[in-house]
C-alpha cells in the first residue's frame, strides 16, 4: 500500500489543530467542575493589591515609554544582526559590506526621523 506524499503534512495539520482544541476544551471542563462561577460585589471590583479601590480605574498613560520601548528593541536587534558580520568580516566579500552599509544607513535613517519627530524627548 502506498500513502500520498502529503499525508504526513494532513496527519501533521490535524494534531496541530486537535492537540490545543482537546487542551482548551479540557481546562474547561476542569474549570467547568471544580471552579463554577459564583459572581458578587467583590468578586467583581477591580483588584488594587489589597487596597480598597477608591475613584475611576481609567489613567492616562504617556504612550512615550512604549515608544522608547520600541526604539531599544529596534536599536537593541540591530546589535545581533551586526555581530555576525563583525566576527568574519575579514573572510566576507565585498558586497557583504555594501549590505550591512545598507542596512546601517536604514537603521540611521530610521534614528534621524525618530529625532525629528521629536519621539525622543522626554517630557
């Protein structure tokens, strides 16, 4: 008997969609049974570390920090595509250069508008 070259690919998608669904679907029996749902006041308040909470849970939060975020993991991953070149850059062609010049110029291209913008002021 002979199978279709891509029935381990079927097999494969199948248990990949089966395992995580039988998971869910077990967590909520469990929780089903052992942890049912008894909803009141305090179960329902917005929890503040034992403090009892007092005024509106909404605060507006300075989008700023996560942009600082973002710029240092930019920055930051920069670093690790760097440090393969940097290793054998004397065994590298010369076009291997001209890539990494490239892309050092796009990631300095990316700072300057950043700093442009004025997204690296802290205020």
């Amino acid at each position: 008997m002979r199978t279709h070259p891509y029935a381990f690919l079927g097999l494969y998608a199948a248990v990949a969609i089966a395992l995580p669904l039988g998971m869910v679907g077990a967590v909520r029996l469990w929780f089903f049974f052992f942890q049912p749902l008894k909803p009141n006041r305090e179960k329902n308040s917005t929890y503040e570390c034992g403090v009892v909470p007092t005024g509106d849970s909404w605060i507006q939060f300075k989008a700023h920090y996560y942009l600082y975020g973002l710029l240092f993991l930019i920055f930051d991953v920069e670093i690790l595509f760097l440090l393969p070149f940097a290793v054998a850059f004397t065994t590298l062609p010369p076009g291997a250069l001209a890539a990494v010049l490239v892309f050092i110029l796009l990631l300095a291209e990316g700072l300057v508008w950043a700093w442009h913008r004025g997204h690296l002021e802290w205020t």
